[in-house]
C-alpha cells in the first residue's frame, strides 16, 4: 500500500443546525472538523490506507482536538505543527435543504505554514502527494510554501494529485488570479478534480459544451468533474465518459468532493503503479461516487466518511 501525503488547511467547521438559516438569520452551531485536504487524509485512513497530513493548526484547544479527530481516523500527524502564537482556523457554515453550503473563514493557523517548518526528507518518502487549494493559494507565506513544495516534488517524479477547490467568497470575484495561482499545480499534476462550476472558472466560459472541449488539451492527465447528482465526468487521453452517481437522501455535501478525491487516492495506492487504463479508472470513479454520496447522508465533513464496508452498503 503506498504512502499518500495530503497538505493543506486544517480547521474548525462551525455548522448552524438550523436548516434554510443563513448566516445572518442562524443563532446556533456545532462544532466539527474540516478542511479540504484533511478530509481528503482522512477518507483514505478510513478506507484503510496509509494517510499523513501536512498543515497548521494553533496550539490551543481547537488545535488539539483536531489532531485527536485525524488520528482517531488513522491520519499520521507527524507533519501537522501546532503554532503557539495563531489560533486556530474557524469557518462558519450555513446549508440549505438540498445540503449547499455558504462559508465565512476567520483566517488563522493554517495560513502560516513555512517551507522551513516542513520535515522535507520525510516528505520525499511519500508516493502520492495531494494539494487543495481552497485557502492554500490565497496569501503568504503558505501560498509560497505550497509553490516550493510542489516544484521539488516535480524534480523527484512524484504522482501529484490537485482539486482547486474554489471559494468565490475567499477570493472576492478575483477569479482571474485564482486561475493564474492554480495553473502550475494543473500543469504539475498527475490527477485532478473539478466541479463543474470549477471546470467553467477554468475555461473562462459560461456554456459547458466549451468547458468540456477545453479539458481536451490535457490528454496525458485523468481529469474527474464532479457534478453532484448527474454523475462524474472522466477524461484521460482524448476520451470522455460519464460515471453515473449514486441516488441517495443528501443531507449535507459538506466534505463529499474531499471523500471523492480520497477514495480515488486510495484507490491508486493499492495498485502497484499509477499508469492505469481508462476502463480501470471508470471502476475507481464508480467507487468514489459511491463514497462521496454516503458523506451526503449525514451532517459533517470527517464524521460522515464511510468506512470500506460501510461504502460497500448503498
């Protein structure tokens, strides 16, 4: 089983429990674990690979019970540092009836994280390095952190894994440089997920047909957009097919696309090499459908990841 390294934000997710309540309107909230590439991390362990974070958290009760939370999943945190003079990163989060989601960051640790806290020679070791971006790209010194990161991977021939992870209300319509800061991961990158919505942002378009016909530059990578209930998009050397979902009772699609993408990883770490042909990628996918729609059927990010028995019963 190979070794795979997720690196990004760690956080504290605040939901309100109060269904159809935006922020404003909400009064009442429960406290869980989140972040992108942690949820990531901590799909694969559940699955029953071997995952390690990387990240910032603060060094204080936020902090530790996120560390307790991705170790008691399986995550090796070796590479997680606790920071004694940041708090923690919190994020406020509504949902409406159909389980979409609106966000509010209160910046902290994560952002923090520098290429000299890193133990770079542990980090080598790994097979399958992901990146998500969703607040790794907005400003220094963890921007550049993830920049220097993923340059030295490239030199050493690592499989890299990248979702761009986009949230409009962190990068305040600046889309422009949002796309300028993820395209050396693109290019960089081995296997990467998109939305659709994300896949328009790229593409600079509003009608999909031309957003399909711009993934096709791309032909030496597997590219997978998720599109919720209407199923996965795959493309990987000039063909593209559709994956179908699984039809379940969404409750919340916190963390979905983050179990998706881990499920995919953990996938890839079983086999004995990442040149997979494209009718072995369709059962991958399949199987990441079928894990990231059992996230959707409770509330939470890390406390709503199947275990692999779990996944099997849909």
């Amino acid at each position: 089983m190979k070794q795979i390294l997720c690196i990004g934000e760690l956080l504290i997710d605040f939901f309100t429990t109060e269904i159809k309540q935006s922020l404003i309107e909400a009064t009442t909230f429960e406290k869980q674990a989140g972040g992108a590439p942690a949820n990531v991390s901590a799909t694969i362990a559940k699955l029953g690979g071997n995952a390690y974070f990387c990240g910032k958290v603060g060094d204080d009760a936020f902090g530790h019970f996120l560390k307790q939370t991705l170790q008691q999943a399986g995550v090796c945190t070796e590479q997680l540092i606790l920071d004694p003079l940041a708090p923690t990163t919190l994020a406020f989060v509504s949902r409406d009836t159909d389980g979409e989601r609106d966000f509010i960051f209160n910046r902290g640790a994560d952002e923090l994280l520098r290429i000299e806290d890193l133990h770079l020679q542990k980090l080598m070791a790994m097979d399958i390095i992901h990146f998500g971006s969703a607040t790794a790209l907005l400003s220094e010194p963890f921007s550049k952190t993830y920049e220097q990161l993923m340059q030295t991977l490239l030199l050493q021939n690592h499989f890299i894994s990248f979702d761009p992870n986009y949230r409009a209300n962190l990068w305040k319509g600046d889309t422009e440089r949002f796309i300028e800061k993820c395209e050396p991961f693109i290019e960089a990158a081995h296997f990467i997920k998109m939305s659709d919505d994300e896949l328009l942002v790229f593409a600079r378009t509003d009608h999909f047909d031309e957003a399909l016909e711009w993934l096709t530059q791309f032909e030496n990578k597997a590219i997978a957009i998720t599109q919720g209930a209407a199923g996965t998009i795959f493309y990987q050397n000039g063909m593209m097919t559709t994956i179908p979902s699984i039809p379940v009772k969404a409750i919340d699609s916190t963390g979905a696309g983050d179990a998706f993408i881990g499920a995919v990883l953990y996938e890839l770490a079983t086999r004995e090499t990442t040149e997979i042909p494209q009718t072995e990628w369709i059962s991958i996918i399949e199987f990441a459908n079928r894990v990231g729609a059992k996230v959707c059927e409770k509330v939470g990010a890390m406390e709503a990841i199947p275990t692999l028995e779990e996944a099997k019963i849909i």
